[in-house]
C-alpha cells in the first residue's frame, strides 16, 4: 500500500503471512535441543511436559520466534500456551494482525 504523507509517498508492507508448516518448523529446530529419545516433536507435543526444556529456555524461544516471526506475544497468552500447535497458532494468529 502507498500512502502519501506530507507530500512524501512511504511504502507499507503488508504483514508477511507465513504458513502453518513454515512455523511449525522453525519452532521444531528451537526445540529439537530438547526432544527425549527418538520421540518426534510434533503438533500435539506438550512443550513444558514432553520436552527437558525449563522455563527459561522456553521464554528465550518465544523471543527468538517473536524476532523471526516480527510478533509480540503477550506474557498472559504465552501462560495458556502449552503445545507445539498452540504455539505456531498464536504466532500466525498474531503475525496476520500485523
């Protein structure tokens, strides 16, 4: 979108929408670190619970994903956020918004 502001045009982009399996994927490499045996990561893969991953490490992926992404999740949504498919919906639920 164009816009004309005093008497300059400025480009906006629009908001870039990443799709569910790109977002599914870039949080799988942040957790792989932290995967248990051979069990694989997936949607359903309960992040605190299913993973040997501490609150801290995981506060550090959000920031990552917020960067990668260019969202800010809200520290009462992460709260509610437990698995890998909650994650990746937020973030695009989010990143849709821009």
């Amino acid at each position: 979108m164009t816009v004309e502001n005093g008497g300059i045009l400025d480009t906006l982009a629009a908001p870039q929408i990443f799709s569910r399996a790109e977002v599914i994927r870039e949080i799988c490499v942040h957790l792989e670190p932290y995967r248990v045996g051979e069990r694989p990561i997936t949607g359903g893969t309960v992040i605190a619970k299913d993973l040997t991953i501490d609150s801290l490490a995981i506060m550090d992926m959000v920031m990552e994903l917020e960067d990668r992404f260019d969202v800010s999740i809200p520290m009462g949504v992460i709260a509610e956020i437990h698995t890998v498919d909650q994650l990746a919906d937020t973030i695009r639920e989010l990143g849709a918004r821009g």
